[in-house]
C-alpha cells in the first residue's frame, strides 16, 4: 500500500498499525491516487515489481542450470563480439570473447572462469605518449599478496594505462616460484600482460657498521632498494652495460609513478595534471601552480601527493643521512614547507628517480 509522508496535523494509525493520512485519497484506478495537494498520481505497487524480478531470476537460474544452454552451437557464437557468453566444448578450442566462459566437460558439467580477448588500454600517457611505469614495493607475505591482488583489480577495472609491476622483495626460493606461477595464472593470463611481477633481495637488513653483521630489519628500505633495482634490471627499463663504465638507462623519459601497496585505484592515473577539474591544489600552492607553464611530468619537474609531514625533516642529521653534499641541506623552511611535504605517489621520469 502507498502511504504519503503523515503530518502532525493528519497522521492516524491505520489497521496495521502503520500510518496514513487522511488527505491522500485513492482512485477507483488501484495505481492511481491523489497526493495531498490535490495532484493525481501513478505508482506501480512495489510488490509486483520485486515480485517480477524474483520470477525472472529465478526463470534464469532454471534454464541455465537444467542445461539449456548446452544446446547452444559454438558455431552459432560471434567470435568477434566482446560481450556475451561463451560455449566451450570440452576440449576449450573454442575462440575466447570477454564475458563469462562457460566450460562444458564429457560429462555434460559446466564450470566458469572470466576471459579476455586482447587489452585495448595500452601502455602509454593518453595524452602525452609517454610510456607509464605503475610500480609498488611488497615483500612475499600473505598480506602484501592480497594487496597486490587488489591493486591489479582495481588497475583493470578503471584500464589503467601503462605497465603495472609489482616489486616483491625478499622472498625465498620456493616463494618466488610459487609467487611467479600464481601471478601468471591470475594476473598477467586473466587481466593483462602488462601486468609483471619483479623480484629482488631481501633489502631491509640493517647492519652494523664495524661488524657488518646484521643487527635489525628496516622494512621500509625495500622501497628506495627495490625501485634501485627495478630501474637497473628491468627488461624494459634497465641499463645498458657500457666498457667505460658510464652505464646508461635505456628508457630515461619513460614515466615511473611508484604507489603504495595498499592504493585502490579510482580512475587512472598518468603524467599530465592539466585539467583542473582532475586536479586538486590547496590554497597554499594555488598560486604557484597556476603560474607554472606545464602541468606535465618532465626531467627536473616531478610530481607528487601532498602529505603533512612538515618540515621536520631539516632538524635531521642531514650530513650522515644524505652526505654532506647533499642539496638537502640547501633548502630553506618556506620552500622546504611548499615543495617538499610529499608522498606517494611519486611521479617522475625514469632518469629523475634513478
């Protein structure tokens, strides 16, 4: 039964012990009524509509499941077609389209996985063509795998452009082949082939600087060790390995932006921060911003989320922490306050973070 909103004024209890009101009259019509102001209504009676959507799930499931859609000829099937459902049979020779993939085997009994045709999204900038390096830093736990699961979930939900690559730091023999397998059958068949995994050492030992002997785990060094080593070894990135010893990178302008594990991307993320209605810049930096001549990512002008650490780290030994040279120790509080507050994601050129 529709009910308007009751008043004060009009509201009583009615048989059920609900309220409604006096000023609401209903029309011979059964779906029309006039509301309180005198205006004719229509409404579909809430209970039909649930009532229709319950049958019709339920007419699915009868059909799907009595083996209906058995009878269905893969020739029949458009191979070209991106959406839909896919009958394989049991040898799954069939062409693969991106839906549901419904697998019968010699005993007429049907299992499910997702397929994928080819990935369509890329691995360069939208707007600029740059090529994107999405990377984060793991070790080979568990809760760093889900994580990382999550993470390519969400790239592939939103086409993230780019390479996406997780560096796992750390693990032992039996946990990088178990982890290479996995991400191969899950990730880079399912999803994407963009999408890698790479494996360094273990990087969060501390050591003591006379005995060399490991005295404590630092967790966090995985981060800077295992980006290091990402850009030295990487098949795409890398360097290339010259007799004089000036070892060159192979892709200096490509786009690194380095994320955290725990990101669950909302819509991609790429090297051109021109649209302002993309952009978001505190009133603090606003003026600065809108004075720069480009908003993209280049060698000297890298980018990064906004955090509030402050400007605490110049109270820092800087001389045993950056050495004694370091620009570090040049800046001052005001831009170390404006510039310098930052974290991930980190945006840069491949040259600029190595």
């Amino acid at each position: 039964m529709l009910r308007s909103r009751p008043t004060k004024q009009h509201a009583a209890p009615s048989n059920n012990g609900s309220f409604s009101t006096h000023s609401t009259r209903r029309s011979n019509g059964g779906n029309n009524y006039d509301d309180p102001r005198g205006r004719r209504k229509s409404a579909i009676p809430t209970t039909s509509l649930i009532g229709t959507l319950i049958v019709a799930s339920i007419l699915f499931l009868v059909l799907l499941f009595s083996g209906s859609l058995s009878n269905i000829n893969t020739s029949d099937i458009n191979s070209s077609s991106s959406t839909g459902v896919e009958v394989v049979d049991n040898n799954n020779n069939a062409p693969k389209v991106d839906g549901i993939h419904i697998i019968h085997d010699n005993n007429n009994q049907q299992s499910f996985k997702t397929t994928i045709t080819s990935d369509t999204t890329g691995a360069t900038s939208p707007t600029t063509g740059a090529t994107l390096h999405i990377i984060f830093s793991t070790d080979c736990g568990t809760y760093q795998h889900w994580q990382s699961y999550l993470f390519f979930h969400r790239a592939y939900s939103i086409r993230q452009p780019g390479y996406i690559t997780r560096i796992a730091s750390g693990c032992t023999e039996k946990q990088l082949q178990d982890e290479k397998a996995w991400h191969e059958e899950h990730i880079a068949k399912v999803m994407s082939d963009r999408y890698r995994i790479h494996f360094t050492p273990h990087f969060s030992g501390v050591k003591d600087e006379t005995t060399g002997e490991v005295k404590d785990d630092y967790k966090y060094f995985n981060k800077p060790f295992g980006l290091k080593h990402f850009l030295e070894h990487d098949e795409l990135l890398g360097l290339v390995v010259e007799s004089s010893g000036n070892n060159q990178m192979k892709q200096p302008n490509d786009i690194i932006i380095l994320c955290d594990p725990d990101f669950a991307l909302l819509r991609p993320i790429t090297d051109d921060f021109s649209n302002p209605r993309e952009t978001l810049v505190g009133p603090r930096r606003k003026t600065h911003f809108d004075e720069m001549s480009s908003h993209i990512v280049t060698h000297g002008h890298p980018y990064a989320q906004t955090y509030g650490l402050g400007t605490q780290w110049r109270t820092f030994n800087l001389d045993e922490i950056a050495g004694a040279t370091s620009p570090a120790k040049e800046v001052d509080q005001k831009n170390g306050g404006l510039f310098y507050p930052a974290g991930p994601p980190y945006i840069g050129t491949a040259s600029d973070m190595y």
